[in-house]
C-alpha cells in the first residue's frame, strides 16, 4: 500500500499544453537541483567531491564552522534571446544551490583548500588535533 503514487491527471494533461516536458518522476524543472557530495575519510583529513556543472568557481561558497561544512553555488542565468528568437522551452536550472552536513570531527579551516576542476569542486579537510583534557590544580 505505501507504494501508491498520487497523480493528479489534469495536472498531466496540461503539462503538454504550456510546452513544459512532462515528468513522470514528480518533480519540475523549476525545482533546485540536489548536489551530488561523495566524502571519503582517512586517518587524519576529510576529502568532499561536489559535482557543480555550469558554475564557475567565483559563485562557488565554502563555510566551514567546526564540524559543519556548508557550500553554496549559484547559476547565473545568461539571457541571450536574438531578435526574432522566443524561447519555446528551459529545462536547465538557474538560481542558487546549497548543501550542509556535519562530518564526524572538527575541521582545521586554516589548512584546508579547495580546487575547482571541469565542474567537480574538491576539498581537502584536515582534521583538527584532539585537545587534551587540561587538569586543574586546586588552590
């Protein structure tokens, strides 16, 4: 039972009408898409793969706060419509992305680095040290 998909059928049969491509999977065109994120660990840096195709890296935004590594890329739509020309149909997402999440460890943000390659932005996370305890001495 839990399978079942709610369909509304006008909303279909007037996908087709405003030159729209019809999707089956639920969502639009108009819908942000997900970033894709692999993040691999090893002993002592976090290594984070961010597919961004079509942006370039100045509208690519790293925050790293602690454990919590958030990045934001917009894709600045480019308007060129010749005269005579009229758009019969976008599909392509133009707008802002983001994506956070937490890794297991703080991250060192003054030895981290990103690099920006043929849509793929990688970053390489150190881990930051574990402090030691401190004990206090009692006056």
């Amino acid at each position: 039972m839990s399978n079942l998909i709610r369909r509304d059928p006008f909303d279909d049969l007037l996908r087709g009408f405003f030159v729209r491509p019809v999707d089956f999977g639920g969502g639009g065109a108009s819908e942000a898409p997900q970033m894709r994120v692999d993040v691999k660990e090893d002993n002592d840096t976090y290594q984070v793969h961010a597919e961004l195709p079509g942006i370039s890296k100045e509208d690519i935004h790293v925050h790293i706060d602690g454990p919590v590594v958030s990045i934001s890329a917009e894709r600045k739509q480019e308007k060129e419509v010749k005269e005579g020309e009229r758009v019969l149909r976008t599909e392509r997402y133009f707008g802002k992305v983001s994506r956070s999440f937490q890794l297991g460890q703080e991250v060192d943000e003054a030895k981290s680095s990103a690099k920006f390659k043929d849509g793929v932005l990688e970053l390489s996370l150190p881990k930051k040290a574990h402090e030691q305890a401190k004990r206090l001495t009692i006056d």
